[in-house]
C-alpha cells in the first residue's frame, strides 16, 4: 500500500485495522463547517443525504472550495502526497429509515498497490441516539471484490451477521474517522429529534489514476475518471456518464452464503470478543479508546469515614519513598482488614458504572508532601489471564481535591493500545518498556485534576504518573482493583535469574492481601519463587519497546506537550526548559526541545542531578 500518512505508526494502524481515529478540527472550525452545511440547500425528505447528490455542479465546488481552504492545514498535517477528490456534507435525517448498513466504498484505485480514503468528520459528539458509525476492523482484507453502484454487495443478504460484529465509534465532534474505502462500515439509525451532520472529504495519493467500474450482463467497463469524480456523482451513479472507456471484462455475479460470511468475519475484529466493562456504551467505548474516565463516586460522609480510618490505622512510609501504598505494610492483618473496609465502602459506589465485577485489592494510596517526589510513567501489573477479553482497572479516588501542586494523576491518553505484552512483577527487577524513555514521556502528561470522590478508572495498560506534592499536606486517595467477574484472576512473576521468562501464578484477593511489590522483589533478587500458590505456567516475556522518536510519535497521536507542567517540573529541579541546569550559563540560546532533560544515563551523578528520584520511585507501581 502507498504511504499517505506522516506519522508511520499512523499508516501501520490504518493497514493494519482499515481505519484512524483520531483529533482533527478545534470548536472554532467545527462551528464554521456546521454554517456551511446548513447553508446547503438540502433535500430534508431523503432519510441520508449527501450533498454530492446535488445537480448543481458549481455550487458543489463552491462548498469544496471553501471547505478544502478551511481544513487545508490539518489535512496537510496528517497526510502527505495526496490529491483531495472532493468533498461533501452528510445529512442523517431523525427516523427509522436513516440505517445505514454495512458496506464499502466504490473501487476507483488499484488496490493491490494504491489506496483510497475517507476523512469523515461528525460536526456534533455521536452516541447511541444519533446515528453512530460502525465498523468491522481489518475487514479492509477480507471483502476483496470489486465495487461500484452498478455491482451489488456480496453480502447483502446477510447484513445483520456483519453487523452483529461491527464495532461502533462514539466520536466526538471534529474527531477523524479516517477509513480505506474497503473497509466495511455503516451506521445505526438517527432515533434523536436532530439531523446529524458528517463530512466526508474523499484523498488518494498524489497522481493516482482514477476509475470507475460498470457492470451490465456478466460484463464489466472500467472507465478512467476525473478527479472530481466524487462532487460529480450523479455522473457516475449507474453508467457513468463522463470518463473515458479503457477496459472491458467478464465478471459473474457473486453472492456469499452466511456460511462463507461467518468464515471471512472469524477473529476479523479483535474488540468483538472483549467483555465490556462499563454498562453504558458511550463511557464503555470512551474507556477502551482512550484508557480512563472520571465520574462521580464517593459523598462527604463516606470520603470523612475514609479519612478517619486511615488517621486510625496509622500507616508508615515504610520503604521511605515518599510516595507509598497502605497494601505494602508489613502488618498483613492491618492489610486484609483494609482491604475489606475501603472495598465496603466505596465497591458500592461505583458499581452502577460497571458490569458484574470482582474487586481483586484495595488500598490507601499515599504521597506525602516532598517537591521532588515524582511518581514516574509506569503501567499497572497484568491481573487477567487474557487482556483481549477481560480488563483490569484501578478506580482511584482522592480524598479531597487534587491537582498539580499536590500530585494529581496524570495520564498518557490511548497509551492503553500502545503494547499487547504482559506486565509482569517485581518493579523494577522486571524490564519495562518505559524504563529508558521516562523524560521523553512525562512531559506528555494529560494531567486529571479531580475533585474529592470522584473516581478515576483507568486501564492497567494506561501510562500514568503524577508531579511532586508541593503542598504541606498528604494526599490521600483509595485505590481499588477490579476485573469482570468471569475474568480468571493471575500473577505473573519474573522468574528469577531471568529477564525474559514469567511464572503464571493463579491468584485471588488473598493473594495481594498477603504480597506485594517489595516483598516480590526481595524473593526474586534471593532467587526465589512464590511457593504457596499454584504455577499455571511459565511463559516467555516478549517486551515490546520503541525508539526515542517513535515514542515521540505515538505520544502525539492523541496528547498535547504539557507546557505548564515542564515548567514547573524545570523550576521544581533547577533547570532551564531546554534540559540545562540554571546554574551552568549556556554558549548560545538553545530552542525549546521536547523533554525538559535528556534521557537517564547509567551514570549515577549524572542521575541525581538530572533527577534520580526516578529510579527511587520505579519500585512502586500502584498509584
């Protein structure tokens, strides 16, 4: 396939899944789009509605124009040595017959070596009401045939099987559902009292030869067409009516049985056998796209009792980190008893939100006042036996209002699909992926400034970390463990002498009732292994990991460079934002770079410097 897209991970994604979600317009331009389409003279009868349905050619580029002159800079930000095909606003009108079912795009490009896509852009947030889109990941490879208004979908007398698999997209407004034209897709009925708008702008790369196909008899045309063939589409909507004739071939009608249907769909979407988590579809999909949500959880009488179990329970910084968690006490007793207080608690309380769940911990999550005490990037333990259909999460509480002058938690959004491997113990004895890219990740931070009780879930694949508590106050939070309650519970454990091997132990709540992350790491830097629960098996570690720049990459995908943060991380630690420290004067003014210092070297000076508080805190991993 033609690379289109700048960012490589972008184009591995698109090939590999048919489709990218991803931001694309602010407010601003969204608002200035929503004017131009409803500016368009539009047939409000027809239950869909294009734009490019229109006769009136010229007033059909008039809008491109102006819409192409508008996004010209995003689109250009995105894609590289493309030609643009058009453009065209869409109109799903209120009722029963605005469904849209699943199908594909027009060939009009050699797809064995070639490309053709779709930007489409919904102009208000979509959700179960409104006509959502739906998609079939990957099934860009499996439906292959030829297509065109003229040949009828092999698989029409089936929708309702490929929809049952399809997976449906809540996206925001100015979110960009970018798609190969052979992806299956579709869209469920508008059942709000209001039209939903879309655009749709049509790209191939640069200098593609264009062609649409005519089918008639048992005979196929191919006729080489324009680029603005889209805009002219009542041209082409059954013998095209402009273009230039070059081929002609025998074609049968083809038609698939259910049975073939259901073959080609197996394992074609790996989020179809995933165990939802959230009851509501729109947080359960906002979830698993971008790795957490907040919602409100815990009142001022249960947040009060909580705080005073845990001035009752006098709980010590035993590691002296700073930062620690109530399930690292040595006094397991005091542990279990906490475990079943906070999980009275608050499980309660936010399990309205979710599916049937079992809660495998629960914790006070401490980080006492200290202007160094970063908790860097790190990912949660795999808890599951299988994370392609069941997910753990940690639903964080703090208990009181939390931002970034005492620590709140801050996030690496969609960093939950940046890794398939398993996320094994003891930290930091186990090689983690994070470990060398630390100041290339922080910076990225989606800081989540929360108010005392509300919850934060967040997917134990998700990067998180949190800045210093620069206040003369504890934060105090509550952390709890779940999974779905069909999910078979486990602990995976770097086997000793080893970096690429991992026990798999089945475990349970008595199980983080009675070990923890420096317990873990004592018995695995004695060469010793958990020998009161069962080894499931031993498994290989395959880590995956990547470059300094591809880092860079996939960070940008979906999070911003967190300029207020690096500030005052640079102030907090002496340096300037270019990575020096303040006291050594620079030959030349240097520009902003991206991390506010370099990346930590095994030199140890060099790392207290630079901010060896990192490796003091790698041990801890529940925050």
């Amino acid at each position: 396939m033609k690379k289109i897209f700048q960012n490589k991970n972008a184009q591995a994604r698109f090939e590999a899944e048919g489709f990218v979600v991803k931001p694309f317009l602010n407010s601003n331009k969204v608002a200035e789009l929503s004017g131009f389409a409803k500016s368009f003279p539009v047939d409000i009868k027809t239950a869909f509605y294009s734009t490019s349905y229109h006769e009136d050619l010229n007033l059909k580029k008039e809008y491109h124009q102006k819409v192409y002159e508008l996004l010209k800079g995003e689109i250009s930000e995105v894609f590289e040595n493309f030609d643009v095909l058009g453009s065209a606003f869409l109109f799903k009108q209120p009722g029963n017959e605005s469904w849209m079912p699943p199908h594909q795009d027009w060939t009009v490009v050699d797809e064995k070596n070639s490309v053709s896509l779709t930007i489409w852009i919904p102009l208000q947030d979509l959700n179960e009401s409104n006509g959502a889109i739906k998609v079939l990941p990957k099934s860009h490879k499996k439906f292959t045939q030829l297509r065109a208004p003229s040949i009828p979908f092999p698989y029409q007398e089936n929708f309702m099987d490929l929809e049952a698999k399809m997976e449906t997209l809540f996206l925001k407004k100015g979110e960009a559902f970018i798609f190969n034209h052979a992806l299956v897709h579709g869209s469920s009925m508008n059942n709000s009292k209001e039209t939903r708008i879309a655009l749709a702008i049509g790209l191939v790369p640069k200098n593609e030869e264009l062609f649409m196909l005519y089918r008639q008899n048992g005979t196929t045309s191919k006729y080489a067409m324009p680029k603005d063939m889209f805009i002219r589409y009542p041209e082409v909507a059954k013998e095209p009516l402009i273009g230039e004739k070059v081929d002609e071939f025998k074609t049968e009608k083809f038609e698939m049985t259910k049975e073939e249907i259901t073959a080609e769909i197996t394992n074609t979407n790996p989020q179809a056998k995933r165990a939802p988590l959230f009851t509501d579809p729109e947080i359960n999909a906002q979830f698993f796209k971008d790795g957490f949500v907040k919602l409100p959880a815990l009142n001022e009488a249960e947040i009060t009792e909580l705080r005073a179990y845990y001035e009752a329970l006098g709980i010590k910084d035993e590691m002296g980190y700073g930062f620690h968690v109530g399930m690292d006490q040595t006094n397991k007793e005091m542990v279990a008893q906490m475990v079943d207080k906070i999980g009275g608690i608050a499980l309660p309380k936010v399990q309205p939100y979710l599916v049937d769940v079992q809660l495998f911990t629960a914790s006070f999550v401490i980080k006492e006042p200290n202007p160094k005490g970063v908790v860097p990037p790190h990912q949660d333990w795999s808890f599951v036996e299988d994370e392609e259909t069941h997910t753990s999460v940690t639903c964080w509480i703090p208990l009181q209002d939390v931002n970034m002058q005492n620590g709140c938690i801050g996030v690496i959004k969609g960093s939950n699909n940046f890794f398939d491997h398993i996320r094994p113990s003891p930290s930091p004895q186990a090689p983690s992926p994070l470990f060398e890219h630390m100041f290339t990740i922080f910076p990225y931070l989606q800081l989540i400034e929360m108010m005392a009780g509300e919850a934060l879930f967040f997917n134990n694949k998700t990067i998180h970390a949190s800045p210093p508590n620069t206040t003369d106050k504890v934060r105090l939070g509550i952390g709890l463990g779940l999974t779905q309650k069909d999910a078979e519970v486990r602990h995976y454990y770097l086997k000793p002498s080893t970096k690429d091997r991992l026990l798999k132990y089945k475990a349970d709540q008595a199980f983080y009732k009675k070990y923890d992350n420096p317990q873990l790491g004592k018995l695995y830097e004695a060469g010793k292994v958990i020998e009161d629960y069962e080894v499931l098996a031993e498994v290989p570690y395959n880590m995956q990991t990547f470059t300094k720049e591809e880092w860079k990459e996939k960070l940008k995908e979906q999070n911003e460079f967190n300029i207020p943060l690096v500030e005052t991380m640079a102030d907090l630690f002496n340096y300037n934002m270019d990575g020096t420290p303040k006291e050594e004067p620079q030959q030349e003014p240097q520009p902003v770079v991206e991390e506010m210092v370099e990346e930590p070297t095994t030199n140890s000076n060099q790392n207290e410097q630079k901010g060896g508080f990192f490796s003091r805190i790698l041990k801890k991993i529940f925050d």
